[in-house]
C-alpha cells in the first residue's frame, strides 16, 4: 500500500515535518508528499525544508528514514491559481475560497482513484478555511483506508519559527513565555501529538456517474438527496430557500426578486400542471420598478434600510441591474444545488429578443412560500 500524505499549509511548513514524526512514530511510512498552498506558502517552504542544498526535509529524512525514498520536491507543491494563472499570495475572497475547494477537491479526486493507495489528509496547517475544504474533500471522496490527521504541539514550540521536529540529540531554541520573555528550552520537552479526526465517507453512497471525474460539490451532495420529489421552500422570514433538504441563505435583495417570480407561479390559475408551461412568465419590464419587490424587500429586512433601497437597487430595477440580480441568483442556486437543478430553480428566460420572457419552470405544486 502506497500512503501519500496530502497536507494543506499556509506560512508555517513546520507542520509537515511535525507529521511525519508523528506518523513514523506510530509506525506508518509515507512514500509521497503533496502539499496545497500559496504563493507566499511556497517561498516559505523552499526557504527552508526544500533548500537546493537540502534543507530541513533532507535533515529529517537521513535522521529518521534515510532507507525510505520519500517523493517530495518542489512538483509536488501545488500553489492556487486564478483561471488566468495568476498564483494567490493568501485566501481573501469568495472566489480565493473556490479555487481552493476545487483544488482540494481535484487533488482528492485524483490521489484516491489510484488503487493502492491511502490518503492521510493533513489539516493542521493554514488558514481554517483550507481545514474546512480540505476535510469536505476527503468526506466526499475518501475511503475506508484514508485518514484525516490533526498534529498537536507543544504550545511553547508551536509558534517556533526553529522548531520543526524533535531530533534525536535535543537542541536549545529561544522560545517565548506567556509574556513574551525570551527563554532557552530543550527541543527534548516537545510533544507531537498525532490526532486522527473521525470522518463519514460518502463515497459509496454517490452515484457511479459522479466519479468519472472531479465535481463541484452541490453536484454530489444533490446525488445523496433522494426524496422525490424534491419541494422547493422560499422562507422570507429565515431569508433563505429550501430544495429537497439542501438550504441555501440568499441575500436579501435577491430573496425578494426570487420570491417575486414565486409569487408568479403559485398565483397562476390555470387548471393544470405546470410542465413547461410558461403562461406565468412576463416580461423584464413588468417586473422593473414593481412595488411588489420593494414590499417583500422590506418585510425581508424587517424595515432596516440598506443600500439596495436606493435609486440604482432591487426598489429602482433598471434592466442592467435586473439582469445582474438574476445572475447572481443563477450562482448562488448552482453553488448550492448543482448544476442538475438550476433549469428548473432559476429565473429562466424563453423566447427571443425583443420578446423574452422571465420565470420559473418548476411545478407550482412543489412550491411553498413562508412569510
């Protein structure tokens, strides 16, 4: 069995050495090293553990396991990159955050559709963030023999710019007390803890179509949803909507042009089921300026006044910021609900240009609206 330790890490590398002490303590090997980080978190780690001369890992390596051939060089870094191939000096944004849940996801994806292999996902070191993605990854796609790993050190090492691991004839290094003292301290009294994290693999429970190859997430999590069929819920007062039993908290401005175009549909009165029907569909102009919005906008907000409420917000829709609000719905319900379910869960759009027309496709009898 082939282990590769998959490790997300941000200005402090020192949790890779950290880990694999621990883990040849308990007796596993690792055969490879991957590690998901910036740009900044790259320099830190060919400062000092991947030096051409050798650095802090060819150190821990003829120390501990100089018989174990250990894959780890600077190929096995993964830096987060813009679609435009511009690396992230830090994870900021929303958009930061994608692309480091798709690159953990991908990693993932990858490492564990190669037979005989475990994966020990190591989330001690960045921001929470990448604990988060990195975690949601191996409960996606992880399996029974892959694990999740926490390192626990002392406190006193912990924040050591010097310390990486405990070696074998103990070292002082200039540590820092409660308040900041400098102090001497034998590397000797350091403790690394290994901590596995317990997970549920979902795995086995996707479906087979689903792991030809990476998926954003809302794709697989729709596939563990199997009640059918699926009611959709606009709940105005939790500012969110409900499909099947996935929730989604949207924005007030958003909620309020969404639960518009609800509106629409469960007022129909056509006796008969919806299909593709679209008799409920209007035109954008209908709906720029409608009073209706800017009352559901309100009762959203509970009579708190926001930006939205002036003359370029959901009260003033112009065409430019009608089509806007509707794309960033569109987003939202594909981040959350996948790709399967965005036709029928979007304002959708029939016909051609001058005579387009807006508004939901999904049967109005699988529609709740709560105030």
């Amino acid at each position: 069995m082939k282990n590769i330790l998959l490790a997300v890490a941000g200005l402090n590398p020192q949790v890779i050495t950290e880990a694999l002490y621990a883990l040849l303590h308990e007796g596993r090997t690792v055969d490879a090293i991957h590690v998901i980080t910036t740009r900044t978190g790259r320099e830190k780690i060919l400062a000092r553990l991947l030096t051409p001369a050798g650095g802090v890992f060819a150190e821990f390596r003829q120390e501990f396991c100089p018989d174990i051939a250990i894959q780890f060089g600077p190929e096995n870094i993964h830096v987060l990159q813009r679609p435009d191939g511009r690396e992230l000096d830090d994870i900021v944004t929303d958009e930061d955050n994608e692309i480091l849940l798709e690159t953990c996801l991908g990693l993932t994806f990858e490492f564990t559709s190669q037979p005989g292999t475990a994966v020990f996902f190591l989330v001690a070191g960045g921001r929470k963030t990448m604990t988060s993605c990195m975690s949601l990854a191996a409960q996606l796609y992880g399996r029974p023999q892959d694990r999740i790993y926490h390192v626990l050190v002392s406190p006193e090492f912990e924040s050591c710019p010097d310390f990486w691991y405990p070696p074998r004839e103990s070292v002082s290094l200039t540590l820092y007390d409660r308040k900041h003292e400098p102090v001497l301290k034998e590397t000797r009294y350091a403790a690394i803890h290994l901590i596995t994290i317990p997970f549920v693999s979902v795995r086995d429970r996707l479906d087979r179509g689903l792991l030809d190859r990476p998926r954003p997430p809302a794709d697989l999590m729709q596939s563990l949803v199997r009640d059918a069929p699926r009611l959709l819920t606009v709940d105005l007062a939790a500012g969110k909507i409900v499909y099947g039993a996935v929730e989604l908290d949207m924005h007030p401005a958003r909620l309020a042009l969404y639960a518009f175009f609800t509106g629409l549909k469960l007022r129909c009165k056509l006796d008969q089921p919806c299909h593709n029907c679209t008799a409920c569909f209007i035109e954008a102009t209908e709906a720029l300026g409608n009073d209706e919005i800017t009352e559901l906008y309100r009762h959203i907000i509970g009579g708190c006044r926001l930006k939205e409420m002036s003359d370029t917000g959901i009260a003033r829709l112009s065409r430019e910021n009608f089509n806007s609000y509707k794309s960033k719905i569109r987003q939202d319900i594909l981040g959350r609900f996948g790709q399967t379910h965005v036709k029928e869960l979007e304002i959708a759009a029939v016909g051609g240009k001058p005579d387009t027309r807006f508004g939901l496709m999904l049967d109005r009898g699988r529609i709740r609206m709560e105030e």
